[in-house]
C-alpha cells in the first residue's frame, strides 16, 4: 500500500488538482496508520486480558490441579507472547503441587519449568540441566512426548550456551524423534521449537541454506500460532543465514525488523537473542 502511494506522491506534480490528490493520499496515509495502530493495539488487549483471566482464576482457586494448570498456561503465554511477568515462586508453587500429589507428569513439568527459569532468567547453563535431566526420566516414564521433547530442546538450548554443539545437536535430533503426534494439539506448540533449535544448529555450523530451509517452515508454523516470540527468532536466524551468504543488506533488514518487533515483547529471552545476533549499532 505505501509503495502505491509513494508512486501517487511523485508522479502529482504542483497543480491544483494533483495537489489536491496528495492531500488525499497523505489522509489515506494517516487513516492508514491509524488502522494498525488499532489492530496492534487490539491484539495487545486481547492477549492482556487472557493473561488477566488467568491471575483471577488463580487468584480464586484452591484447587491444587486447577492452580498447576493455570500457571503452565501463563508460563506458556510467555514464552509465546511475552505477556505477563512468571517469576520463579510460581515454579516453586508449581512443583510443591507435583509432590503434594504425587505424580511423575506433574514433577516433570516442573522440573522442565525450573530448569527454564535458570536458562533464560539466570543464564545459569549448569544448573539448568540438573533440573532439566531431573525431569527427563519422569516423561519417559509416563510417555509424554510433548514433555520428553521439550525436555531435550531445553537440553540441547543449555549446551549451545556452553559452547557444545555435538550435545546439543544429539538432544536436537532426540527431541525431533519424540515430538507430539502431528494430530496432537501440542504439536505446532513443539515443532516450532525444533524448527528454531535446528535452524539456529545450521546457522552456528555456518551452513545457511541448511538453515533457511527449517527457518522457512518456522514461519509456515508462525502462520498458524501467530507467536511474536518465535517471529522474532525467525527474522534473526534469516538475517545470520543471509549474513553468511554475504547479502549483508537484506540481513540489515532482517536484524531491524526482528530489532523492532522484540522491543514489543516483554520476554526478555527474544530481547536478548535478538541483541546478541545483532549487527547494526
């Protein structure tokens, strides 16, 4: 649309009726702007208020199981949307639930949860994977495929941080061959991950068609989930792939774009891949 009216905008000239054109067409371009700025905004409230809901429910339940699924669902609106702030008492409440009832899926959740508070909100790799392999048996055990594979994404995140990248690509492959039935609700919520591990194993290989290939299916999943955590991430790899293959101007606008749309998500995760992939000052 804007390109429409950039070429309107050359081509009016200085007479009266052309100037009266550009007139119009910098209105169109301000009811423009005014109309996503309202879709924007709209979107903004719409994920506030599930997030608000969630809070009102929790705050009204006493309920051990009802109380351990809110907070996942407000730790997952996080880690998807950035909405909300998950400190760590909620995965603290979270895993006092699992021994309160005793169950080998619930302790694997929290220990997952946990073991994600040290590796995102701590930067601790270390301790991280304790509780992430703490967690691993206990899916195994009750065969959760969406748990096992988040479990070793998780894994295979901390060993990229640790300079790793034969481990993390074993927990990559382990994960790709344990995700949620495709039929699975949960499973575009797991293959996006996988997608965004593997690509970002081809980008640090240096081997950016590889990368563009899982980046591209990325986006096609984004399509579906609409998730401005995982757009980010999408917009970076592609800017490093094509950083590698020395098209350092579209990489330019793909490093601004995913600049811009992490400083409109409060995860602070997005935040800070994007600032450390990034190139431009």
């Amino acid at each position: 649309m804007f390109i429409v009216l950039h070429h309107y905008q050359v081509n009016a000239g200085n007479s009266p009726g052309k100037r009266e054109i550009i007139k119009q067409v910098r209105n169109m371009k301000k009811v423009f702007i005014a109309f996503l700025f309202i879709c924007i905004s709209s979107g903004v409230y719409t994920q506030n208020k599930y997030v608000d809901s969630l809070k009102t429910v929790l705050s009204k339940t006493n309920d051990p199981g009802e109380r351990f699924s809110v907070l996942v669902r407000l730790g997952e609106d996080n880690f998807t949307n950035g909405n909300g702030n998950v400190d760590s008492s909620a995965y603290i409440q979270m895993h006092a639930i699992a021994q309160q009832l005793n169950s080998d899926s619930l302790l694997a959740i929290s220990y997952n949860w946990i073991g994600d508070y040290f590796l995102f909100n701590k930067a601790d790799n270390t301790t991280a994977l304790e509780y992430l392999f703490k967690g691993t048996p206990l899916a195994e055990k009750v065969k959760d495929r969406r748990r096992i594979s988040s479990l070793y994404l998780d894994i295979s995140l901390a060993y990229f941080n640790l300079n790793n990248p034969e481990e993390a690509i074993k927990y990559i492959r382990r994960a790709g061959n344990n995700l949620p039935d495709s039929l699975s609700p949960r499973y575009d919520y797991m293959i996006r991950q996988y997608q965004s591990a593997i690509a970002n194993y081809f980008i640090l290989q240096h081997q950016p068609d590889s990368a563009l290939h899982y980046v591209n299916e990325l986006n096609e999943t984004n399509l579906r989930l609409k998730s401005s955590v995982f757009e980010s991430r999408a917009l970076t790899l592609s800017a490093a792939a094509y950083d590698q293959l020395g098209d350092e101007k579209l990489a330019d606008i793909y490093y601004r774009k995913a600049n811009t749309l992490a400083d409109s998500t409060r995860f602070y995760n997005t935040k800070l891949f994007v600032k450390k992939n990034i190139r431009f000052s």
